[in-house]
C-alpha cells in the first residue's frame, strides 16, 4: 500500500486531472463504478473562483502520438463546485484531490478558504500550470512567484498542497526547489506542452484558440527527463505523467523518481486505463506494448 503525504493508497495510480470525468462515469455505470474504481485517489478537473465556460470549439486536436486541447477551463466556480460536484465526489470510494487555479494569491486564498476545510478534502493541488488561461500569471513560470504563492497559501491549511508543474520552462526543477521552499508537501508533473495545429486543407488553425496543450504518448520521454531533473532537486514525492498508458510505461516514472503516477490521455480512449495499468504493475515488470516503429539497432 503506498503512502502519500500522510494518505494510504490502495495503489500507485491516480488520475490527471481534467481527463476522467467520474460523475459522468457514475452516471453511465451507476454504482459498479464505485465498486471498482479504476484510480487510487481522485483528481477533481480544476476549479477557479467563478465560473468559466472555457474556450470556444475547436477545443480538441488529435496529433499521431496524442492531443491538443484548448479547453479553457471550463467549470462550475467555487460555490458551484461545492454545492453540487463535491457532495458527490464525497461518495467515491477513493481520497479526493481537488484542483484550484485562481489568477493572483487573493483567488488562490479564496479558493483555499471554502476547500481546504471540508473533510472530504484529502489534499489540494495547486495549478499553476494550465497552458490555456490567459491570466498574466506567471506563478508556475519563475521559482520567485511560486514561492511568494507558497508563502501566501500555506499557513491557510495543515493539508497536504501538491504543486502542479509547467514543462513549458527551461528549468522546471528551479520552480520545485521554489514550490518545497515555500512548503508545498509534493510536486506533480507535467501538465501539457504548448503546442500548435493547422488545417492542411484550409490552413485555418486547427483550434479556434490558435494552440493548446499537447499530452499523450509523444510527451512521454520529456516528462520522464523533466521528473528525473526535478527528482535530482528536491526530496518532496512526485507524482510522475505524461503519456502513461501501459504498466511498462508507469514503471518507468517510478524507476526515475515517481511515487505516484497519473493515467491522463489515455482515459479517453480507454476509461478502465487506471485499471489496467495498476494491475500491469503490479505484475512486475512488464514488456512494452508498443513495437519499436523506428530503427532502434545502432
Ligand atoms: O482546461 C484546460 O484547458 C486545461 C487545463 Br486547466 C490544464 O491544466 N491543462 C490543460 O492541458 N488544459
């Protein structure tokens, strides 16, 4: 049973946040979701203060290995989130881990205040890293911002606050020395690259907000260099995605750093994914589904 900031996990995987919609899963299988919860610990999609309806259509792009999203932060406020996501969140059969974004420390204290109290709250991750808000915050892009977060939010709570990285700087580590600086209880890695799409036909962009985030498959090598560079930096535990599809895939996060790993992308192609891959590891090693598609012999 791994142990996490304080917290017993049935196993070591989790999900990422905003990719497995549990309350929708409730309502299509009803109560056989709860008997069998495909993750150890329940990531909430992000919430920020007020609601927010997120970005326009085209908000998904699908690239060989993976996706883009521009989906904007969609989601129901602070006020809306507790009356009705929370009570139901409450119900699952696993720790619950909510997600706060807010755009100054001011937000993120508001958030912090109507969350961290409720009991049902085992832990909160901050994110400081979403790569489709226009905030003009840089909070998650320079260690001295991150820090003055970190010192602003951790007297409001005893839990455990989990800081959510961005890969899209030079130095990620440099930002998780700030995060444990500042008393953050664990660093999680990565949310999605930047990334861009166009139409070949028409040459319009491909997502009406111009770019996205790319996750999947095709990040999978840059989030292992970026948790083993921020594994090397701080002694705080990580939980370690990107692209984890397989349990192969998730023993390679562990063997670089990962306490805990986050199923993502690959929840939508295939929503028992948690499942799967925490029973592949548990088998022990297990041999890579995915062929070589190039030349590997030199
Ligand atoms: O909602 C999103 O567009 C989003 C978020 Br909050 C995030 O953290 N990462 C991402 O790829 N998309």
């Amino acid at each position: 049973m791994p142990e996490f900031c304080g917290i017993e996990l049935a196993h070591p995987v989790i999900n990422a946040s905003g990719t497995y919609d549990a309350l929708a899963a409730r309502k299509v299988f009803g109560d056989a979701l709860l008997a069998d919860f495909p993750f150890s610990a329940f990531v909430s999609k992000t919430i920020t203060p007020e609601p927010r309806s997120g970005n326009a259509p085209q908000r998904i792009w699908e690239t060989p290995a993976g996706m883009i999203n521009s989906i904007g932060l969609p989601n129901k406020g602070l006020e809306g989130f507790l009356a009705e996501d929370l009570p139901q969140l409450a119900e699952l059969p696993v720790p619950l881990i909510v997600s706060v974004m807010g755009t100054s420390k001011e937000e993120f204290s508001r958030l912090l205040d109507g969350i961290a109290g409720r009991e049902e709250v085992a832990a909160i991750e901050l994110n400081v890293s979403c790569p489709n808000v226009h905030s003009g915050l840089i909070v998650g892009e320079q260690p001295s911002e991150t820090l003055a977060l970190l010192e602003a939010l951790r007297p409001l709570t005893a839990k455990p606050l989990i800081v959510k990285l961005t890969p899209n700087v030079a130095d990620p580590a440099a930002v998780a020395i700030a995060a444990a600086e500042g008393g953050a209880d664990a660093v999680s890695l990565i949310n999605t690259l930047k990334a861009s799409a166009a139409d070949p036909v028409t040459a319009a962009p491909a997502l009406a907000a111009g770019h996205g985030g790319l996750s999947g498959p095709a990040v999978r090598p840059i989030a292992l260099q970026q948790l083993r560079a921020v594994a090397a930096a701080v002694e705080l535990p990580l939980i370690g995605m990107g692209g984890i599809c397989s349990g192969a895939d998730a023993a390679e996060f562990i063997a670089l750093g990962a306490t805990l790993v986050a199923v993502g992308t690959e929840s939508f192609r295939d929503p028992r994914a948690g499942s799967r891959v925490a029973a592949e590891l548990a088998g022990g090693p297990v041999a890579s589904s995915r062929p070589h598609q190039y030349s590997t012999s030199t």
